[in-house]
C-alpha cells in the first residue's frame, strides 16, 4: 500500500519536556528533524505541578541553560512566582523554583519550536521503530550494537527514512488513568494515549517497564476560603534561571500561593475508604515515586503525623484553577470531595479536574549507554520519564543530552558525557543507566557527592564552554562567561593581596560589626571567611575595590568562604577522575575473569559498563572485584604492549 514517505535526519517522539529540548538541540546543531507529538496542545504540557526547578531540579534547569537548552529561558517568560530555595542553609543546595502560568508556558514553548530552522512539528502516533541488521563501518568500532535505526512509522502509514530517533514518549505509552473504580484508557489531561509503540520496542529486545505517578485535584479558585489559609509570597528580588536573562527583565508582580493542613479528620476519611484505593486494591500494577507519594500513602506510612502540608498553587493569570499541593490521589470521586473538604479554607471547595494516578510503560534504563543511546540499537536514543525517571527538569535534562548525542553521533564526532564530577545531569544519567531502579527516579542534592561544587551558581563557568564547543551556546554568551570567570578569579587573587593593618580604624570597625580584634596584619580575604562578615560588609575598609557584577561577587563570596571544603572536594573528584578514564573495552569477556566472584561477573555482563569507575558503583560489585578487574586490565594492556 503507498503512503507517505520524507527522509530527514531525526525523528524525535514525543513533545513534552524532553522532547522540546532534544528536537531544538538536533534542529539548532542543522538537522533536518521532525517532533511528532499525539496532541500539538501538549507541546511542554505540565500535568502535574505548573513549576519548574526546586531542590537540586533548580540545579538541573541551570545546567541546562548553560548547555544552551531552553527550559530556563521559557520559564523566565512565563513565571508567576519565584522563590530561592534553602537560603538558610549553605550555597550547594540553594535552588531556584518558579510557578509557571502553565498555559503560557506551553504556548511560548510551542512558539520556539515552531520558529526554530529545520524543525517540524508533526501531530501523530508513532507505532513502528525501523531498523535493519547492523553493520559496522569502522575497523575500529568497538559497540555492541545489533541493529540500527533506519526510521520510524506512523499509526497512519508514513514513514520517516532517517538516521536517529529520540524516544521521549513520556507517561504516555499505553497510558490508564485511575480514579477510584473509574479507569480511562488515556494520557494525562484526557490526551490521547499511545498503544501501539510498545510492542515494536519489544520486538527490538527493549525490556520494559510499568510506572505510576498522580496528581491532585484542581479546584475553583473562588469556592476556596483563603482567609483560612497563610499567604506564601515571592522573593522581593527575582533571580532569573537564565544566565542569559537581564534580572531587571523579570522584576514583575507576583500572585501568591497559600499553605494550610490535612487533619485527622481527613486522615479518617481517606483510612475508611483505603479498599476503594486502586493503589491499595491491587487494581494499579506500576511502582509509584517514593519522594512524591500520594495523600493516602502519606497517611499509611506517616501514620504518627497529624497533618500534612497543602499548597493552594494558581494554574496561571487566566484561569481560576488552584493546584492542591502535597494531595494527589487516586481515590473515587465522592471521597475525594469529602476529604478535601475538611482542609481549612477548602470546606466549600469544588473541584474542576479530579486527581487521578496515571500508569505508564517505560524501559529499564540499564540497556542504555551514559550517552543516552541504546546499547543494542544504533542511532535509537531516549530521554526523560520514558527513562524510568520523574519530573519536568528530569526529562528536559536527559533530552538535551539525548539531542546532542544524536546529533553528534550523526556526525560522525565523539559524543559527551557529562561525569558526576561535572554536573547534576551527570549524576542523574550515570544513577539511571548504572544502578538498579525500580521507582521513578527523583533528582535529590544528596545524589550528588560533589555537590558542593555542583552549586546551582556557577552552571555556567562549568558547563558553558562544553554547549559552546558542542554548537549550542553562543561566541558572545561563551565570551561572556569567559569575562566573568576572569572577573572572578582576578578579584580573589586582589582579596588574598590586600592586607589590611591592626589600625585604630580597622579594629573600631570589627569591633563594630562584632569580629574579633586583629593581632596582626591579615588579607582580606581571610577576613571575608569569618562567619559574622562579607564581601559586602567590608566595603569600607577596601577603597581600592571596583564595582563589580553580582554575580561575580556571590562567586568570589563562596569561594573564598568554602575554599578548604572546596579543595577537598577537589581532590576527591581528581580519584574519581582516575577510575572514569580507565575504559573497559566493550567486548571484554568477564568470564575470562576467573578471581571475579561470580555475582560480579553476572552483574558486569548485564551492565557492560564503559569504565572501570562506572563498574564500582553497580550493585553488587565489590571494591575487591574492582581491584581484581584493574590487575586483569593491567595485564591485558601489558601484554599488548
């Protein structure tokens, strides 16, 4: 039967998050890409939360603007409120997150992409991955590929001939959504669901998965008693996501969010009716998110607390719709009327759109290479929840460096791989692709070992020169970045130089500020480490000081204060840098390895991790296997010398 037939050079399916930033990477770096989405209204579709970053995610979105993704550029479009995060606490888990107009985000993000050179925007359903035998090209490959990507075909027909496909498919392959006894066959928000994709993914020897994740209620913003409620406000001063954003662009009037509480009463409801639960009926089969458990969960597990945080979030300026906060659920319908009607402020509440749990198909994320490209299937990559993880920031960051690898890999280039010494997004792709995870996977600062240096601040100066040479960031942004750096540095190098005496003056003015008197001379950078001082502070006492940036300043601040954290840091990175860059030939045959234990062995061949410091962190390898797996590499390299 004849049909439609196009040749491009990257087919990216799926339109949420991960595949906004994995079309515009492959289309901004020339090639010819088409993004098929089954709905062009859910192009950048938030169905849960309308927010973007918070703790360690607000890491994630900056890292992606310093690769030069999009995410922070279009929330500092379209926010509404905007709050840094943990600013009690120290400079390695400060995290900016941000209310979105949830309808304005998706329209400015679908305006991007559908401005954007080389890119389509195709409303379909992909149901077909094509591929043929793979044949490799280069004496020197040394992959493990079986097949390779040749194009992709549609529940109508058309097929796209093309060189890499990007799965983002997100929550919507063979999607059901469960509300009490009620079940429909559909995506979030009622979209359509994708049934078809599967069974060619397991055709192709790709192991899948089922997943769940929920999101509450949306009520009608005037049936809500807010008198009853705390106000939670914005920051006073905005700080934009983007480094390429002007502050002063996003200093507008914010809306407010407010706070109030379950209590026992709606505990006792939601207890009564728990066999109506399809979580705890049995009815729901896919492993939910620890870190972002429904009302009814909380209840079970934290059966000691007497409330739980609700936060009344507004959906966007146009529409009256609030976002309960901290209340998903999959409870019926009835249930869930009562028991949000025994929160305070939510007594006459009505409800617009019902919570519901959603399950979902995705893969195991082990079958990929830290790449983000599938180990058996060349050209074939994936990124975000498809990839068994959870969360807009999540997605956007795994399709960035999804696109990017494609893109690359097209032309014939090394592809990147971002270590956990560089970035979240490295922590995030090296914990989905090595170890074992059986629930959606949530970014958390704690995942990051290096985090004091994986600050949310300085994304650009580590991350920049990467997207510049990679084609996504621009000479004058690079430039940018590069000035700032030496901003930077000259000043702390001026600080450690400036020695300030035990003067009359100089001690009136410690004294003031209640620092301890100076015995003898000191720098003032030695000074700017005291706890009850600053950058700022000492203003007086530095005459010769320029006017500098802000942003430059908050550097020089936490560099100085952390300086001996941060050299540890350091040169514990310099360690794990040794293990990352001893590489395991891809057909290594552990069964040759007769010291290895046997568990080791089965789980180095399921894995076929890329490096010997990769291999150390899979379950079930021990640092006595690793020891035993460096001798026998040593040996092999030996030998061919």
């Amino acid at each position: 039967m004849s049909g439609i037939r196009e040749r491009v050079d990257v087919c990216v399916v799926g339109a949420g998050h991960a595949g906004c930033e994995a079309a515009l990477a492959c289309a901004r770096l020339g090639f010819e890409t088409v993004i098929f989405t089954v709905s062009v209204d859910s192009i950048a579709l938030m169905p849960c939360n309308p927010n973007i970053g918070g703790t360690s995610k607000g890491h994630l979105v900056r890292e992606i603007d310093a690769l030069g993704g999009e995410m922070a550029r279009n929330i500092d479009k379209t926010f509404i409120q905007s709050k840094m995060l943990n600013q009690s606490k120290g400079p390695a888990v400060h995290s900016l997150r941000a209310q979105a107009d949830k309808s304005e985000y998706s329209r400015e993000m679908r305006k991007v992409l559908e401005e954007q050179d080389r890119l389509t925007i195709k409303q379909a359903e992909v149901c077909e991955i094509i591929t043929e035998e793979y044949k490799s090209i280069s004496s020197s490959d040394h992959c493990s590929f079986k097949k390779r990507v040749t194009g992709v075909k549609t529940f109508t027909g058309a097929v796209y001939e093309c060189k890499a496909v990007i799965l983002c498919t997100g929550t919507y392959l063979k999607a059901r959504c469960l509300c009490g006894e009620a079940i429909t066959y559909t995506g979030p928000n009622g979209l359509q669901a994708a049934n078809a994709l599967t069974d060619s993914l397991e055709k192709l020897g790709i192991e899948m998965r089922r997943f769940k994740t929920g999101t509450p209620a949306r009520m009608d913003g005037n049936s809500i008693d807010y008198s009853k409620m705390e106000e939670q406000f914005g920051d006073k001063k905005i700080v934009p996501f983007s480094f390429s954003t002007d502050p002063e662009d996003v200093q507008i009037d914010q809306v407010s969010c407010w706070l109030t509480y379950t209590n026992h009463e709606t505990h006792d409801i939601i207890r009564a009716n728990l066999d109506r639960s399809p979580i705890y009926a049995g009815v729901i089969e896919g492993t939910g998110p620890r870190y972002c458990p429904s009302i009814e969960d909380k209840v079970v597990k934290f059966a000691d607390k007497e409330r739980h945080q609700v936060f009344l979030e507004p959906e966007g300026i146009h529409t009256n719709e609030m976002y309960v906060g901290g209340m998903s659920s999959s409870l019926p319908e009835d249930v869930q009327l009562a028991m949000y009607r025994t929160v305070p402020g939510l007594e006459n509440c009505k409800i617009v759109r019902n919570a519901y749990a959603i399950e979902y198909d995705c893969i195991n994320p082990r079958q990929l290479y830290p790449t983000l490209e599938f180990k058996d299937v060349q050209g074939l990559f994936s990124g975000g929840q498809f990839n068994g993880s959870s969360g807009y920031e999540e997605a956007a960051a795994q399709g960035l460096i999804a696109g990017i690898n494609a893109s690359l890999t097209i032309s014939g280039k090394e592809p990147i791989v971002l270590d956990r010494s560089q970035a979240y997004i490295g922590v995030l792709i090296d914990d989905l692709v090595t170890k074992d995870n059986f629930e959606p996977y949530r970014m958390m600062t704690s995942r990051a070992e290096y985090r004091l240096l994986l600050r949310q601040d300085n994304a650009d100066l580590r991350l920049c020169e990467i997207g510049y040479h990679v084609g996504l960031v621009s000479e004058e942004i690079y430039e940018k970045t590069l000035q700032k750096k030496k901003m930077i540095e000259e000043e702390i190098i001026r600080l450690k130089n400036t020695v300030i005496g035990a003067a009359k003056e100089n001690q009136f003015f410690l004294e003031k500020h209640g620092s301890a008197a100076l015995r003898t001379g000191t720098n003032l950078a030695e000074l700017i480490c005291r706890p009850e001082l600053n950058y700022e502070i000492l203003g007086p006492i530095d005459p010769k000081r320029k006017v500098l940036p802000e942003e430059v300043i908050e550097q020089v601040e936490i560099e100085i204060k952390y300086e001996g954290y941060i050299e540890r840091q350091m040169r514990q990175v310099e360690q794990f840098k040794k293990m990352e860059k001893k590489k395991i030939p891809i057909d290594l045959d552990y069964n040759d390895i007769s010291s290895l234990r046997l568990e080791a062995r089965q789980k180095l061949i399921a894995h076929k991790p890329v490096s010997v410091g990769q291999a150390s962190r899979i379950s079930g390898v021990s640092p006595a296997d690793i020891s035993v797996l460096l001798i026998y590499l040593e040996h092999k390299k030996m030998k061919k010398e």
